[in-house]
C-alpha cells in the first residue's frame, strides 16, 4: 500500500492518495492535480476512483480534473444531486489492489457527508485507517452551522451519532486522516499535529469528551463561524462540477503604467508580500494577503465577478499564487505588475509606508496611555479564549460592513494570531479611509511571547 | 539592454530575448513560452514586439501565444500572405527601450525571409547584431530547395544577394544571431559553435569563401536535403496561426494493459530511452526516438491524424517528451505507460531486446567477413563526406519507402552519427519485420574515435 | 507540534523531525543533516536533542553532524560505552517546547535499544506517539541475532518483554514510529505501508500474534538474516563517531581512458543503471547496483579500504550515488565516468550485452526443457515462503562465496524479488567467468503477476 | 567546441568553460566550483587547463579547487610570484581538443594581466575569441590605479599599448570576452550588455575612442576608483593560494534569543533583504545589504576577522547568501536567525522601521523647502555624471570615515543608483546614531523616470 497525504498549504486542505498492484485513489482531491498524477506514476498506477466526503464548500474540488486523466469513478455521498459523478449505494465497498474501502455515512457537518473506512487485506482484516472528511479533525469536529440556525440542532445532533456511533466504534488503533489540518475555516480548533488516531481523539479531542448528547449539541450550537461569501460560489461548483482549470484566462504582465491604470479603475489589487515588507512600501489601495494566506483570506475580500491583479515578492511566487486564487476558484486574475514592487517605485510610481507596531510598542503606548484604538479581527472563538483589554473586536470577515464602529482618526492597532490578517485589516482600513491604521507585527503571538496581560 | 539566447534542445532552434527599459521584444519564439515570461519579470518588461524572421516550417511559431499576454505586435517579413500579426514596411523601424531594430528583406532560404539588425543607442549608432534567421548560420548559409526544384536557381540567387549586398556588408563587428544551431534540418552544417560574427563567418564559413555567384549557386544546387512530412503542417500552421497550446487534449496514464491494447490497435508508441537502454528491454513495435531527439526526428515517423504513445525513462522526462512534440505540432498524444518500462516487464508483459553492436565489433565483423548488411542512414551530405566502405545508404526519412531494397534475413547493422537515428532505423525495421536489424552504438562517431577506414 | 518523517530511499531508513515553540530535535538523523537543517528553519527552531534508538548497524548516524550546527545534545540507550553524547538515565525525561519525552529501554535487537514516548502536553496527558527504532517495525518486529548464536536466545527473551510488557502496554491508540520501513535489511517482512498504530501491530503483526513467549522465542531463533560485512565497520563508526562528511575525499571526473585504467587495475565500479539499461550495453568488470538500491546492496560487494568508481545514468543521479554511498560510509570514491556510459562507447571503449530474459521466456525455457540453470538470490525467508521449481537458492549476500555450486558454462538465470539483486548477481557472476549468466527482468514479481507455479 | 560563460551575480563576473573532444577549460574560475563540474560532466570532458588572466582583487579564484577535481594545470601571467600553479611562457600555446589557445601579455590593470586568444581549427586559422582579463570590457577598460598613485602613469601607458597594440589587431570580428560585467568594482562604465566585438568597441567603446595616448593616459589618471579594503585580502589569497571552501566553518541556526546576544556583543548583523522589506522591519544595529549586492557591497563593511551572521528572507536564499560571501573570501559566517524575521518579532524581540522615501516624496519635500540632507553615496563618476541640486556626496565605501560631515539631526535622504547602496548607507548611518537616515526607494532611477532636474 501506498499512501501520501496532500497538504494545500494555506487552505490546510488534507486530500490523499492511496494506491495499491496499480491502481490508485484519490480522496477529496484538490483541483491543480499535478501532484496525484506524478503519484500515480511513480506507484506504476492509474486511477480508479476518486472519493469525496462531502461537497466542500472553502475549495474547489478536483474530483474531474482527475476524471479527465483516465476513466476514474467519482463517489459521494447520498442524498444531494451532485450533477457529475455516482452516489455511494449501501453497503457498497471498493478494491483498490490489496485495499479495501468501506464507507460509513457521517452527517452533521452537511448530510451527504461520509468517511471512509481503509483495510490493507495483505496485513489483515481490520480496519487501519478512516477518511472522516469534516465530521472528526484532530482536536475537534467539524461545524454543525452551514445550513443556518434552523438546521443547527438537527446537524449537531446528526454528528454526534455519526462520531459516537459510527467512527470511534472503529477502534482505538484506527489512524483518523480528516480533510483539514490547523488554520482551516472548518474548524476552529484544529491541532497544529497531523498525526492522530481514533483513541488519541477519543481521550484528547475537547469535543469527544462531551459524551452527553444534549450538552454537545449545546457546545455545536453555541459555536460562532463564520459563513465566507465565497463558499456559495463553492458549493454552487462542487455541485454542478466546476470549471476546467485549462479554461481560465492567462493573467498578463503589467507594466507599472498598465498597473496603475487598473489601480485606478478600482480593480481589486492583492500584494501578496509579508506583512513587514509592505509596511515598508506598498501601492494605496492594494490588499496585504500573504502568499499563503491567498487560499484562506481571499473569499472575504475578493469577487468571483471582478478582475483581480496581483502584486508578488518574486517570479517564483507568481504561479503560486495564481494557483491558490485558482483553488478558490478565482480564475479571474487579469494580470500582475511585471518587476514586482521595485519596478514600481524605480519608475517612480507612489508607494505608501506604514509605521508598523510591535508588541512591545503597543504595550508601551497602552502603559503610557496613548490614544490608541486596538482592533482584535480575530474570530469570535480566539477573540473568547482570551484578549488584550480595552480591545475592540470584529471578525476580519466582517470588517467591511462595520467600519462605523472604527473611529477613522485615531491611530489604529489591528491584531491577529500572527499579524498576517492584521495586516489584511490594516490594508483594507486604509483602503477605506483610516489613514492611521497599523498592524501589529506577530500580534497576538508576540505579545504572548512578551507574557503581557489577557482577559477573558 | 538584456539578451538572452533561448535555445530549443533538440530542434537546435534558437529564439531571442531583447529588453531595455521596460520593453520586450521576442524574435522567433517557441510555442511553450514560459521562458519568455520570466524573463520578462526578471527585466521589469512587458512584451512589445515578436519579430519573425520568415514562416518556419521546422516548428510552430509561439508569436500568437506571446500577444496573447498582452498587446505585443508581430511583425512577419513582405510577400506572403500570413493571416495573422503585421507584414513589415519598407523602411520601417522599432525602438525597444534604447534600443533601435531595423529590417532587410534577405529573401533566399524562403521569400519572405527578413534580418533584423539591432542597434544599442546606449552605446552608438552602429549596428550590433544582426537576426539571420535562415538566412545565416554559423559554418552554414541557409537552404534554398524548399521551393522545389523549378525554384531553387532563383532561391540560391536570392541568398546570394541577401548574403553578399545585404548582411555582410553590416560590417565585420557584428555579432550573427541565426535562427538555429547545430543539428537543425535547417542548415547540415551548422557548427556546433554558438558564437559568431559576420567577420568570422566571411573568413571562415565555407558557403561565403565562394563569392562567384554562379559558383554559389551551383553549390546550393547540388547540396541535397531532405523535405521532411510534417514542413507542411508547420508551414500551414505557421502561416493561419497554429491553435493556442491551453486546447490540447490532456496525455493519460495508462496501465500495462491499456498500453497494449493501444499497441495491438497499432497506435504509433515512441520509446524516448537511450539506444541502449533500449536495446536492453523494450516492447516490440515501439520506435526508439530518444528524448532530446524528439523535435528532430519524430516528424519522419509520427502522423498528425493519428494518436501516439508515450515511454519515458522517468516522471520528469515526460513533461519534456510531451513538450518536445507539441513544438512540432503534435497534439495528438493520448496517453503515456505509467511507471514506464520497469511497470511493463514486471507485471509480466513482454519485452524484446537487441544485441547492440559497437564500432568496434562491427569492424571484428566486417574482417572476419561475416554476413551483415550495413545501412547508413545519415544525411546524402553526410554520406558523401565519408562512410564506411561496402555499407549501403538510406536516408533515415526514407527508409520507410525503400524497405525492399533491404535483406530480410541478413543481419543488419545500422549506422548514424552518434547511433541515435541508427537506434530509430533500427526500431523501424524490426516493426517492419527485419528480425535481425540492430543499431551500432555511438555509430560514426565511435568508428571515427576508433581510426577505423572511411572511404568517401 | 511539527513533525516531519525523513525516509532515506534503498536505505529504507526512517527519522523523525519533532519541533515545538522554537525547539527541535532529530530522532536516529542520517549523515547528511541538510534536510535537517531546512525543517528547523521553516519551523523556526533550533537544534536541541538527538535522540539515538541504538547503535545502528546499517548506516552512518548523523548525530554528531547535527551536534555541530548547534549545541544538541546527544543521547543513547545505557549499556555501551559510546564515545560521544550523554546515556540516558533512568527516568529521564526531556522538553521540546510542548512536548514531552521519555524514554523506555527497550532491548531485544541490541541491548542498549530504547524507544521514546511522545506526549503533546497541548493536547493531553497521554502518550501519542513512539519511536520504536528496530524493536517494533510495521508488520515485523526487529532481529534477534545481532550478537550471534549464542546470545540469541537471551536476545529474543528480551525482545519479547520489551515489545509486550513496554510498548504494547502504552495503549492501542499510539503511532507507531519505527526506523525502517520496507525494504530495510533489518526486518526481513516490514510492510510496505509505513502508517500504524499499536493497536494495528497488536492486531496485525504476525509476530505479535505469538503471544507465548517461548514460541516467540523460537520463531526469532529460526529466523535466517544475513550479516552483511559493512555492519562491523557501521557499527564502529556509530560508537566511536563517525568520521564529518566534510572529510570525505572528492570524487573526481574521469575520462573514458583513465576510466578504463581504474577498470584494469581491478578498481570496484558501480553502474548504478537500471537492469535493462545495464543489460543494454555496459562496461565488462563492472557491478550493476541501481541508484536507490546502492544504501542497500553495496554493503555486499563493496570494500571501506579500496577505491570506488561510478557509472551514473546522467549529472542529476550523481549527487545522489554518492551521497547513498556515504550514508554507508563509503568515503572512498575516487571518481565518476564523465559524460557516462554514452561517453564511453562513444570514444569507442568495448562494451557488453546481456540478453535479458523476460519471467515469460524463462517460462517457456523450462516448459521446452532447455538447459537453464534457474539462481534464486533472494533471503532465505523470501525462498522459503515461495520459489519456481527446481531453482537453487543462494543467497545475494554469499553468492562470492558459493561460486563452485554454479555451473560455469550452463545457461545462469538469475532471479530476485523485482530483477534489481537479480542483475547485480548476473554483473558479478560474469565478472568471474560465467559467461552466460543472464537476470531475469522484474523476477520473482513478474513470475507472480504471469500467475506462474510456485512451490515451497 | 562548448562555450557556456558563467556569470556570478552580484559580482558581475564572468567565468568562462570551454570544452572539445573531452578536454576542458576554465577561465578565471570562481570559487563554487559546482557549475564547472555540471558543464563538464554535459560535454563528457574532463578539466586539462585553468587559465587566469590576471591575480584577481575582487574575489576569490577558484583555480586550485579545480585542479582537485583533476589534474587540471593552473596557468598565470608572467611577473608575479605566485605560489601555485604555472607562469605562461613566451610563445607557449595549449591545445583543447581541436581548440588552440595562444596568449598575449597585456598589462595595464596589473602587470602580470594576460589576454588569451581562441582559435577554432575546426572552423579554420584565424582567432574568434579574446578573453581580455580586466584590459578590455564591454563599454570600458580596465582601471590602471590599484598600484596607487605612483606607478598610474605607467599603467595607463601600459594599458594603452595592450589595448591598441596587441588586443585591437586582432579584428573586429573577434568576440571579446571580458572578466566583468556591469556593476563590477573593476570598471565604472561597463555596459549592462553582455555581448560585444572588437570591433564594436573599437567603434564604440569611449575609452577606445581616445587614440592619442598622451590623452589616453590622462583620461585615466583622472579616474576616481575606490580601493576596498577587501582587495588587500582577495590579493594575497589569490597569490598564495586560496583556503579550500571545504574548510569554511559551518554557519549554524540561531534562535532569537542567541541572535540578539550576538547583536549585543557587536557581531555583524548582514540583513539581505530588500529595502522596502528592511525599512518595513528590521534589527536595530543590522546592516542592510541585498542578497545579490553581497558579493559587491561586503568588503566595504565586514571585516575578515570579526565573525558574522546573516538575516535572509527564506531559507532558499541562505546558502545563495553564504555563497555569496564565501566568493570574497568572507568564511567567518557563524550563524543565521533560524526563521528570519518573522520568526524575531513573532517572539517579541524589538524591530525598528524606516519611514522610507520615494523619488517624488524627496522632489516634494525640495519643493516645500523642508529641511533634508541629501546624501548621495555613489561613486565620484556616478556623481560627476549629474546628481540632485544641492545633495552631498560621500562614496558609499568611505561613509564610515566621513560620519562627522553629516548632521546628524537632520533628517538624512541617502540616495544611490537604484537605492540598494542608499538602504545600505541609511542602515550604517543609522547603526551610528543618525536616527532620521532614511533611503529614498529606487533612487536615481526612480529620480531620472520622474523627469526631474539633474546637475553637473
């Protein structure tokens, strides 16, 4: 048996690829599938079937992109009209060589959501290791909100039983393989480790350790997330089938005279450099989404009907980039400043700085009580968990819609876990008007490192 | 000013880079043009200009693929009726940035054949260096049979004024950049130096010593080349604009099973291992065409209405492969072996080898007077300049046609420059049924290294 | 927590890279730390343990090269005298940032094996993970008789409590991290999968299926392993320290004729091709050991105290060749053939063919009765689960010393598990005389998947 | 015959490998031999000869770790007492397969300076190449004070008769092959070009306009050259013979925690990354020299004694930045920060920002009369060349010794060609005391697109 695990970084999307006497699977793969087929190659295999746990909803799934390399099935789950692909039929199972695969249906993240359950038969008849898609993560499970409060009670119930009931009775041994790691929108409390089993989750995993029905359904009910605009859009295509990535349009070299012109249409303009490195100099008016954060961040600023232009540190991080939008399924990047930034401003084109912030030095101005308004666009969760005081706090993805609440003169501290959405916050304020908006740099995690005070 | 020389391995095709000052201009590019694009980051550059030196007809011209990333114009030489791009003015000029390129109309190799002469305005008013595309090569002038027969005294004229009233005079100082190198069908005694100028080629290029115009073109006359089948479709496609390479069709894994039943319904297979490695184990019915040897020879084989097949020796070469053949043109690829031949003999299906003869043995052979047929299929220019005496000569492209004039039975040894068309040939004759037909490693090359006789 | 699995091809080796808040550490690192070095940065840690399983017999430990980036700390299991580094104590126990180690003795395989437990304060109180070096591997456990005949009785008894009473106790929940995988010299059934847990092993391992102890005992003692000649001098450097990779001489270029100089004066060369490539035409006198199988084979051939050349497939694989080379601490390469074997028969140097035979001819020879001497260089444990009739079985390890059992003038049929020890055993018997010994491509693999007979 | 040229960026210098039939050559080799080593191995040749032009001042030769690789011969110009290698003799001349080299002595920039002359006997008699040292670049010639005031008469003179009597007879249709590009410490005026004739500089290059040597001379002593403090050392290791890199210390990961210790004690802190990135975020005390200026602004401020550590972006530049540095000579790179900056200020270790300039935020503040000290640190040709009305000029290599002409309370706009050498200068300054040094991004060229006034 051979088996990889596929990490997208930034969208901390987990697919896999198992193969086994030449044939190969793919579960929940993603949609640049490069990878899987040079996988697929060096296990002398091609691919049979690809396997979905559910119709995801933060990317674009690339379930035909696999399809179109061979004669692979494609499988999901019951009770949703997937216009492409086969529904799983009761009690049906797969061989993949040695393998086998069963599969369990999980509902309570959405309800055609399934998992599936790996056997290596040249080892023995046991389960080894179960595919749980969105209902079981290492260090929690999968929200119970996407199809809204009316619903909430019925999913966080549905998953209770399908966790309970269903995968931990796998066994303690079984290897958990869930479909996103640490920093996804899909849960808020993913470990950092990628390495779990069904008994590590069952003693260590918070939620697990709400074995009373009713209390967790409470705990799922009570959870706050948030519904990114763009997982329509995601839904709508895993739905219907998404577009062929080889039918995107070209994003083009721009000069900075071509740049700008676009710049001053009002064409979205992403600058997917570190946050230090645009504080130093960056073009009024671009967002500050960090080249990985392209996949996690992009849905709550960007729009599927706009042309997007893109800003990169260098060449290599071109195409990088460009796939991350593509995986969100933002085919429309019309182009990217040719030189990057210091073909900018060696053309003498305006670049704007930002005084950054530290921890220590937003400590200093709060202990020499400066006149600061600190803005925290953390999600409601992290922001719970605990906080600077006199911090005022709205979700990043929400910040658009409440910038009444933010008073536009006075100098600004946006903060984060890490200082990346702060600097998201910071670009998207100034872009709005706040002149003196700053991030913090490292944000919260700096001033934890520092051991400076929080409140709950 | 920045230039790069972008080389095209295999088809010994060379296309170039110019930029200064945030503009670009490409001359003669490729179809994958990835390159050009980095370099065009890497100089701050968007693109301007594609210059063509004529219609080739040796590989698909990339000109509509670079417009496509922005507004650059293509530029074609006078007299042909090109449904794409601009046909140059009398007197026309460019500015790249400080730079300065200029045309002559350098007819010849074909009618509208141009040279592009670029001046550094940074430096001076003279010019510098000077495009020849076919016109001239380093050791080499460029053909002028591809008219035919009835056109070829006027061709050679042509070449002759283009050469001797229209690029020489340029002056000895400037640098000669020609549209291929060594190895080309283009030109058969192209050096393998790629560095020259026009006073070294009036010194030392053996077509230019010949400055009696009668006697030049009696030379090209005389010289013999072959008109390979697929100059047609490069010269169509070249000419209407070939179609954007996003539209090909996707090559596919295919098991040793699927592969098979390619190779039963005669599904044309191309092995791009080394000579010997396929000597070692291959399957029988597939042509050796190594890797690298692609863009050169798989037009004398391949067709562009039927589907082919792919071997490769490793996972990176197949991305390679497949480039190399959409140069030609050839889109039609449908599939590749996964996990290449080692995937094929272990799952038990059939390999055939050959005991590969070197020089040296083939000379044992030839004293002890044994029974072999030797067959040269280098070049007619190649072939008149020495061989080895008592062996028989067909051209590698036309061997197909000129099977009859083989024995059957007779052991077969097969001879090139360095053994890979001797690979080809040998491949070729076995599919046709000459059992005993075996390629001589390093061929020529190896038998000259040995001192053995040549007779001319 | 960040963990990363280092897997170290041919060698099949496993480390472990764990990093927590800023601090790493390395478990059982191989002698070319750079991979290392890379995780640490991109986790932004420094080095601050080692932790070693055992002496290991199979390669050269990387631990001092680690030590030198920083200032890590080493540790072994107690009970022999290591030259360098700290022995574990009793009871100790070690924090990587949130992590938590402790270690178990664990002895069996060698005396002073230990495994580390791993526990994700974070997460919870329990152990999740274990490092269990050569005691415990995925579908085997390690071997007993490292300290010869006498002691393997002791060993085993050891094994038994080690793995039942220590690791298995640690709960069924636990990843199983072992330092090799399959393919390793050291576990003669480790499964091709490389995911586990204890409770997966507790179910599936066929030697955790013999929960007698003096039935264990037994099946250790019958187990046949070979010692292979390179383990002393392993073995010595890993407790002495073995010599910085810094040290090592460079391997030079050399020219067809110094090459074949190095050939005459008996110099060992190493053609690291693939079987069909090397049957396709090599060097007479040379070894045929492909690249990934050189950290596993060469330990049978090779010597510490003479030179070694090499024969690469092309630049790319050199890099790798002799790095493989190192990691079993042959230092001793004086030089590579320039421009490979193409260089060679190019210049017109002899070279050699083998007529591969294919597992379907070897059929037909046998069933048309031709003379055919069928050698089996597989282990002893492969042979006995299974081998084509009237074969003889020798093993690859000894055949140098078992020539007088082969039949000089006989037809040899070499076989192995997929064809690559099968080559080497054909390149060695040839190279002393039997002129007619010839691999069987993909081997005992082919044979299986043709569906041919096999006895036991 | 091969000819690849092999340019060290940052150091604009140019290497040459030529090769035919199996033998190699290099010309003025650096010190990472690896590319030399790749080229060899593609043209199946060994290395026979390394030729040096002169004793180079600006980095470090890589002749002897060449010579390792094989029994490569180091040759050298007559007059010096090197202690390695072979000096040149009257007449002598080499042979590189059907390559003839021949030299010709031409001093000028040092007294042991040779040219040496190519011939291609394939192609024919007469010479094709020339490459010319530090006599003749592209755009310039080379600098005849680094023998100090006393002997510029006769360096020039001696220059002067290389020049016309020896290097331009050769014809204008050789191809010059210079030991430097644009940006080299050795010439002022190189041209950003990379590809020239004799002819063309006969024609165009200024110097070479200057025909009457009395006029030559002066033009030459009134040149203004900075002797960095680097060449002293380049000089004698060039002499004795350089220290093998193998030796080098290995720089090792620093956490934060160590990395500030260092700061603290005054080691020097090299950031590479770029401006706008430094002036973001930055370690108070670091200078800020970018990744590819290292090989160029180094020896202006480290010392060969002091130890140092470096800041990169990403882990992929670390050993291009080591690199860098290891071809000057600079071994003593004891440590790195383990993730960089991020990794710094994530843990709450203090950064500093600079408020950075642009082009037409400096013209504004001119306008408005605010008050700034414009400090231009490029070299005195640069600055003779035209500069910003009212700026001062302190050359970027004496800037540590001219500290009390600046004011050290005003607010400083440093500016150089294109802002690397200005960011470098703002961190010095600032490491000094000069709190408000800022560097205006881009710089002249930035100034120049803007179209704003320059005077002489």
């Amino acid at each position: 048996m051979i088996f990889e695990k596929i990490k997208s970084e930034g969208l901390s999307h987990l697919s896999y690829f198992i193969a086994s006497e030449g044939e190969a699977a793919v579960i929940d793969p993603r949609r640049d599938i490069e990878k899987y087929i040079e996988l697929a190659y060096e296990a002398d295999a091609t691919f049979k079937y690809v396997f979905e746990t559910h119709r995801n909803e933060d990317y674009v799934i690339g379930s035909i992109e696999i399809a179109q390399e061979g004669n692979a099935e494609i499988y999901h789950g019951p009770g949703l009209d997937f216009q492409y692909g086969n529904t799983l039929e009761e009690g049906q199972e797969f061989r993949i060589g040695n393998l086998r695969i069963t599969w369990l249906h999980t509902p309570g993240h959405t309800d055609e959501s399934v998992s599936y359950v790996l056997y290596d038969l040249e080892a023995g008849e046991e389960p080894i290791m179960v595919f749980t898609g969105d209902a079981l993560f290492i260090g929690d499970v999968g929200r119970t909100d996407m199809y809204g409060r009316d619903e909430d009670r019925r999913m966080a119930s549905n998953l209770y039983d399908s966790l309970f009931n269903k995968i931990l009775p796998l066994g303690d041994h079984v290897i958990v393989c869930p479909a996103h790691g640490s920093g996804s929108v899909c849960g808020g409390e993913i470990s950092e480790r990628e390495q779990s089993t069904i008994g590590i989750e069952r003693i260590q995993n918070p939620a697990l350790q709400i074995t009373d029905k009713e209390k967790f359904i409470q705990r799922k009910i009570n959870e706050n997330h948030f519904m990114a605009p763009y997982f329509a859009k995601m839904e709508e295509y895993n739905l219907e089938g998404p577009p062929l990535l080889k039918n995107r349009p070209v994003p083009k070299p721009m000069s900075p005279k071509e740049f700008q012109k676009h710049m001053e249409k009002g064409t979205f303009c992403v600058d997917t450099r570190d946050p230090a490195d645009f504080g130093g100099a960056h073009i009024a008016g671009s967002y500050n989404i960090i080249l990985d954060g392209l996949p996690l961040f992009s849905g709550w600023i960007l729009s599927y009907d706009k042309p997007i232009i893109l800003i990169v540190k260098d060449y290599e991080d071109l195409e990088k980039g460009i796939r991350h939008l593509n995986r969100l399924g933002y085919d429309n990047i019309i182009g990217y400043l040719t030189g990057g930034i210091v073909s900018w401003y060696s053309h003498n084109f305006p670049t704007h700085s930002i005084p950054l912030l530290t921890a220590r030095k937003l400590k200093q101005k709060i202990e020499n009580n400066e006149e600061i308004f600190i803005l925290d666009v953390r999600s409601e969760d992290e922001w719970q968990k605990g906080h600077i005081e006199g911090a005022y706090h709205i979700y990043i993805g929400k910040l658009k819609n409440h910038l009444d609440e933010i008073p536009k003169e006075r100098i600004i501290a946006t903060l984060c876990g890490n200082g990346t959405r702060a600097s998201l916050a910071a670009s998207l304020l100034r872009k709005e008007g706040f002149k003196n908006a700053m991030s913090v740099l490292g944000s919260m995690k700096a001033w934890k490192s520092g051991g400076y005070p929080i409140v709950k």
